[in-house]
C-alpha cells in the first residue's frame, strides 16, 4: 500500500520550484498510520529541507525513490522556516524564522500554490 504524502509538504516542493532562490525547512513530527508519535529506532522528530521541488530529512535516511514521501499524511507539521538558497547550516540567511503550519499556508496561497 503506498504512503500518502503529506499534503503541505507537496505544496512547499512546488514553491520551491516556483522560487529556486528559496530554501524551506520545514519542523514535523512524524507519526504511525494512527496518528500516534512513532517509537523505536525513528525518533517523532524530524527536520526537512524543501529545495527545487526536491525534500530531503536532515535528521533521518531519505530514500532514493522520490515517490516515497519524506512526511507522510498522517505526520504532524510543526512549522517552518524560509531561507535563502543556497542553504549553509554555518550561517543561513532567513527570510522568515518560526512560521506556524497556518502563516506557512498563507505564504503557499498567496504565492498561488493551492491545496
């Protein structure tokens, strides 16, 4: 059975390939198909960067296959930040820092990218 992605990420990537010069990253916590906090070797948290339509975990193995989400739908957005690319973890240039999962919709929708 395939993993739905999770619908915002898919928002950002297309963002992101709207504004090339954008990095975004986004906070989650990930979570079991239902809806509770995964255990085990996968800790809850997880941080993903969006660049040119493409995501990948920062914290945790990304697979090769870019049909297999990075956050599922049942995974939890905590928020975000935009960045200007390209992305150095030494010093990041922030655009905005700390957006909640709704100010990262608004951002979304006025940039025209749609549910």
């Amino acid at each position: 059975m395939a993993i739905a992605p999770h619908p915002l990420l898919l928002r950002c990537e297309r963002y992101t390939l709207a504004h090339p010069g954008e990095v975004l990253l986004l906070r989650a916590e990930r979570q079991d198909a239902d809806g509770d906090e995964t255990t085990g070797e996968e800790t809850g948290a997880d941080l993903v960067m969006i660049f040119r339509g493409f995501s990948s975990s920062l914290m945790r193995p990304t697979a090769f296959d870019p049909d297999v989400p990075i956050l599922a739908a049942t995974d939890r957005v905590l928020g975000g930040d935009r960045l200007r690319a390209p992305y150095r973890p030494d010093t990041p240039n922030y655009l905005a820092a700390d957006l909640t999962p709704e100010a990262l919709a608004d951002l979304l929708t006025a940039a025209g990218i749609d549910a």
